[in-house]
C-alpha cells in the first residue's frame, strides 16, 4: 500500500450518535393528529398533533403494560393506548383509567417526553441532555420558505449504519456510480477544513445542468439538453446532517434520522434555484408561492433513481462489514478520514 492510501478503522461501525443535537424525525405533513411512529437510535418515540396543531414527542411506550402507545389513539389531546384505554397527557402524566374503582388513584406514572420544533417543512426532536438544549439549533433550511427555490424530497431508507450514508454523501468521487443519472462528473477535491462540528469539502466537478433560462427546468427531464460545464461542488457534513451545492442552481440537504447500528432513514431534499429568472421575481407573490408549489417534486425520478443507487452500494458495504468486521479497506479521499473522525468524536461525547 503506497503512503497516500488510507486505512479504514472499522469500529466506527458500531458507533452511536451523539444525542446533544436537533434530529429532523419526521415532516410536518407526516404527523397530523393521529399518532406516528419514529425510531431514533434504539428510542421508539410516538409524535402527535394536538388541538391547536402543536406537536407531542413521547416515549413509545405504556407504562401499563408496555406495549407501543402508537398503536393507542390521539383523543382530546391525549394518547389513548389500544390495550386497556388508558390515557396520557401530553406531559406523560396518566389522566384516565377507563375501569379506576373509587377508592383508587390514577398511577403516578410519567412518560418520558422530548422537546420538539416544527421548522421548515420537519419536526425537529432533541434526543439529549435537556440542560444542553440551547447550545445547539435545528439546521437552517432557508430555502423551504424562499419563493425561489423548488424542493424535491427523497425518503432514504438503508440498512446500513449511518456512517456509510455519510461516507457516500461526502465522497464527490462516487459520480462513476451514477453515470446514467448524470448528476455530476469529474469531481477533484480541492480543500478540506474540519472543526468539531462539521467537515467542509470543496470540490471542482463538472455539472450537466444549467438553470438559466426559462425552460431548463426540462434539463431535469430531458438529458439530450444537458451540456457538461464546471461548477464549484461543495459538501458539509454539518453534524449529524449534511448540506451540498453545485454551483449556484443546486442546493442538497441530507438529514440524518439513524435508527441502530444496521438501519438508517434520512431525508433528502433538493432544491433547484430559479434565481436566474429576473422576470419570476416582479410577479405578485401569491403566483411566485403557486410556481413554487406546483414544481414541487419536479427532481423526484432524478433523486429517487440516485438514492436507490446510493442505498445499494451502502447496503452491500454492511454486508462485507458484518461477513468479515476485520477487514481493511482502503481509501484515497481525505474528506472521508475527516468524516469518520467527526463521526467519532461527536458519538464519543
Ligand atoms: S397496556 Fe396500555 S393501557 Fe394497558
Ligand atoms: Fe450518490
């Protein structure tokens, strides 16, 4: 092995996450009033919606008799559970028991709450210490809200730990992967800057799509419009979620939901500028929203086709890992020893 290779440790593998953070759980749209179901590393946890539309993060779990409140039923702005009818309030307090006799008193049970925020599109949930809350904030996602931008959202399911998902996300050089796709090609790192927090890689690649005129937008349709030119391609893995851009047309967010050491969901979501269309920008906002709204999605064949791509490979390097844990492999990107030492340091916290 010559000294610009790398060797992979592979512990990392069964790493865990740190909890001090904001996970994206779910989106908006997903959690109405009836409960919804999310895993977050091992942590079963039931989210619901109230009566004002304000959302409940509770653990998973009956105090009763412990089987999954979410198999129970939001009613009055309490969770019922399925079994016996008992019924909790938002706050994990028991505040019914369907056959409590007069001389008895409801139990003193308290479920484990969570803090969540509903931003941007997502319901953000704060797994950790609750005294830690307030050093760290949900990403920002600005371009949910902003006119200019149209959203995509592919839903990554893999069975593969989390830092796999990373690795792929931070590795530019697998474009050979997705050739078909043309997403991008030609990637080159150019620089590396890695904290605490986050790991910033800076490549130059080439981009097949370019949205500056009014009908580009097909570009993402039709391939036979597409024409290779360079763009700046720069990702972050912004801890635990990840953000990309090519060039000024794209922006990519990728965030995290692991759910153990062998299954990952996350959500990516890909916007495409409309910045060059000065014109689009004069028109009353009430159409500016309605443009927004009706593209939403316009990527989905083009992101879905990557992601199965993506989920394959990452599924297959599990496998390897878990036929044969000792195994070495070797790499030549330095962003992703960045990355796995970002992954360390923040589950060994
Ligand atoms: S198990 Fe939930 S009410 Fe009995
Ligand atoms: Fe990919």
């Amino acid at each position: 092995m010559s000294s610009s290779q790398i060797t992979f440790f592979h512990d990392i593998r069964n790493l865990g996450i740190n909890h001090n953070h904001w996970y994206a759980v779910a989106r908006s749209v997903e959690v109405k009033c009836q409960p919804f179901s999310i895993t977050l590393w091992h942590q079963s946890i039931v989210l619901y919606r109230d009566s004002e539309g304000k959302v409940h993060a509770l653990e998973d779990l009956c105090p009763h008799r412990f089987v999954k409140l979410s198999s129970g039923r939001a009613i009055a702005d309490e969770l019922e559970c399925a079994y016996h009818g008992w019924r909790f309030k938002s706050s994990g307090k028991c505040s019914y028991v369907p056959y409590l006799a007069s001389n008895q008193k409801l139990p003193s049970c308290q479920i484990r709450t969570f803090p969540v925020q509903e931003l941007n599109g997502f319901i953000w949930l704060f797994p950790g210490d609750k005294s830690k809350i307030n050093l760290v904030s949900p990403l920002e996602i600005p371009e949910w809200e902003h006119l200019n931008y149209i959203a995509t959202i592919s839903v990554i399911k893999c069975r593969a730990h989390y830092s796999y998902l990373v690795e792929n996300l931070m590795d530019m050089y697998h474009g050979h992967l997705h050739q078909n796709w043309q997403a991008w090609a030609a990637a080159k790192l150019i620089d590396l800057s890695e904290n605490d927090d986050r790991v910033d890689a800076y490549y130059q690649a080439q981009s097949y799509y370019k949205i500056d005129k009014i009908w580009s937008i097909s570009q993402l349709l039709f391939p036979s419009l597409r024409q290779l030119h360079p763009e700046p391609l720069n990702v972050s893995y912004i801890y635990p979620n990840w953000v990309s851009n090519l060039g000024k047309d794209f922006k990519i967010y990728c965030l995290l939901l692991p759910i153990n050491e062998k299954q990952t969901q996350a959500y990516l979501i890909h916007f495409t500028s409309l910045h060059a269309f000065w014109r689009l920008h004069k028109l009353p906002e009430w159409f500016r929203r309605f443009v927004k709204n009706s593209l939403f999605g316009s990527a989905q064949k083009l992101l879905d086709g990557l992601v199965q791509q993506d989920v394959e490979m990452i599924e297959e390097e599990q496998q390897a890992y878990l036929k044969n844990p000792q195994q070495r492999s070797y790499e030549l990107n330095k962003a992703l020893v960045s990355t796995q030492r970002l992954i360390k340091k923040q589950a060994l916290q």
